[in-house]
C-alpha cells in the first residue's frame, strides 16, 4: 500500500484527527541514512509527526522539528511541509542499544531525556516562529503530546510507530494525532481517554492489515473523513544549488580546493545524495566568480 495521510473530525467538529501511513518514506530514509533498527524507529517517528503537523500549515508553510536529547544518536532533524513532502537525518544512524526493558527498540535511550524538542515553522512572516519544551520521554509520541499541550494549548493524544523486520527493513510504520478542542463535555473527554487507553499500539494494528481510516473509527465512531492524500520523501538538494553553495565559498577557497584536491564531493545532509565536481567543473566555476 503506498504511503498516505487521512485528516478527519468527529464530535460535530470538536475533535480533530490525522493518520498517517509511512513505511515507504521510512524504508527510503533507512536505505538513504543506513541507520540501525533504533535510529530507524527514532527518525521514522519523526518523520511521521512531522508530516501530520505539516498537515496542519496551508500553502508553502513548513516546519523543521529539532531533536536533541542528549542522548548517543545526537539530533534528529526533520522537514516537512503542507505538501505533504518529508526528509530527515539523524547525527548518528550507527547508534546500537540493547533492546528496552519491554524487549523493544530502544528509542529514548537512544535520544535520550537531557534535552529539547525545537518546532520551528516558517509561516512566510518576517521571522519564523519557534517553540520549544523539555524532553519527557525520549519515545518521541510522548513527547509531541506534551508540545501540544504546552506550546500551542491543545490537548492532544500522539501515537508514532515503526516496526522494523529482522532483516532490518521496515514492516510498517505510521501514526496518529487526535486533538480535542473546545466545546466537549467531560464525559466525552472521558471516552475519548478511554478508547485510547485500550487501543493497540499503532504498528500492532497496521501489521495487521488495518487501514488508517479503520483505526481512526475504532477511535472515533463517528469520524468524518474529509480528506486523503499521499505522502512522499523529497528532498530539495540539487547539482545546481550545491553548484551554488561551492561559490559562495569564494575564489580563493574554491580555487585551493582545485589545487590540493582537484575535485569537491558534498553529501546532502537530508538524502545523503552525493554530488561530485571534477577539475574543468571547478575550473568553470572558479572563472565565473573572477567574472
């Protein structure tokens, strides 16, 4: 099933709901990043909460989620827009613990709990804004909840996900975000409470063939799916803007790269896409400043 996101409401509008499916964007971030089954978890679930906040910009809005937890796989760092378009890395995809307590991966001691969750969201103003909250769990789910409760004071419910195959690939991967907005009553509230606390873990349902549409009714009976659509890795990096950031080094340290290397390699943060510039590229391109 190719990768794909579902927003929805129930309640009469007072409750909000996204869904995500990502074990393509996954899969395609482990190949890229090489990372460990851990460091897989960490990013895939990254990378799904900021897909469905991306959900929640319009137009050419985008959002950058920092991680950095103090822990030994360093920051993650993820990019995501209302496009639903995602890239991510992480500082350390070779980090490798033993499993957890409960015999799984072990996220948080790989992200670790000394630090912050940075949201930085350029909403096309004049500056970007930012929000920030100390990390509480290092499970990353627990996490967003907590930023949306703190920093943009919605109550909200986060369940991220990914499940890795013992050949290291990815089986499935995903998650949800339900918010509660103004109007419920507590007993509602209190349903809500405990339908989540009784669902199964988000990969336990996916592995098991449910659709997001199917676990968001079993959530929310009366949920209204009001839109579909897919969601996909993409990065922005190109020959042509790496071209660019080469020249901005200046002639004078473009032109001592030629001499003592006769070539320049960049690997794109994001993709680990590699672009190579040989002697007559750089030639050219030491020219062009001169001019």
């Amino acid at each position: 099933m190719n990768d794909y996101m579902i927003r929805g409401t129930a309640l009469e509008g007072r409750v909000r709901a996204i869904a995500v499916l990502t074990t393509s964007i996954t899969e395609e971030l482990r190949r890229r990043h090489h990372t460990t089954p851990t460091a897989t978890a960490a990013l895939g679930r990254t990378a799904a909460a900021g897909l469905m906040m991306g959900a929640m910009l319009k137009g050419e809005e985008k959002l950058t989620l920092q991680i950095k937890g103090g822990g030994p796989i360093g920051s993650i760092v993820v990019d995501a827009n209302s496009k639903g378009e995602v890239r991510g890395y992480v500082d350390n995809p070779d980090v490798d613990l033993p499993l957890n307590a409960k015999g799984k991966l072990d996220v948080a001691g790989a992200v670790g709990t000394d630090g912050f969750l940075h949201v930085i969201k350029d909403l096309g103003m004049k500056e970007a804004y930012r929000g920030s909250i100390p990390i509480v769990s290092g499970e990353l789910a627990e996490d967003f909840t907590y930023y949306f409760a703190k920093s943009e004071q919605t109550p909200s419910a986060v369940a991220l996900g990914v499940l890795v195959d013992v050949d290291r690939t990815v089986k499935v991967s995903g998650g949800f975000i339900i918010q509660l907005l103004p109007g419920l009553t507590d007993d509602e509230i209190t349903e809500i409470e405990t339908q989540l606390s009784t669902i199964e873990p988000i990969t336990t349902l996916l592995d098991s063939g449910a659709s997001l549409e199917e676990i968001l009714k079993g959530l929310l009976p009366d949920v209204e799916i009001m839109e579909r659509s897919a969601v996909f890795f993409q990065c922005k990096c190109s020959a042509e803007r790496v071209e660019q950031t080469l020249i901005s080094l200046g002639h004078e340290e473009l032109e001592a790269i030629m001499e003592e290397e006769g070539r320049a390699e960049v690997v794109c943060h994001f993709c680990n896409e590699a672009y190579q510039f040989e002697g007559e590229q750089l030639q050219t391109m030491v020219k062009n400043i001169k001019k």
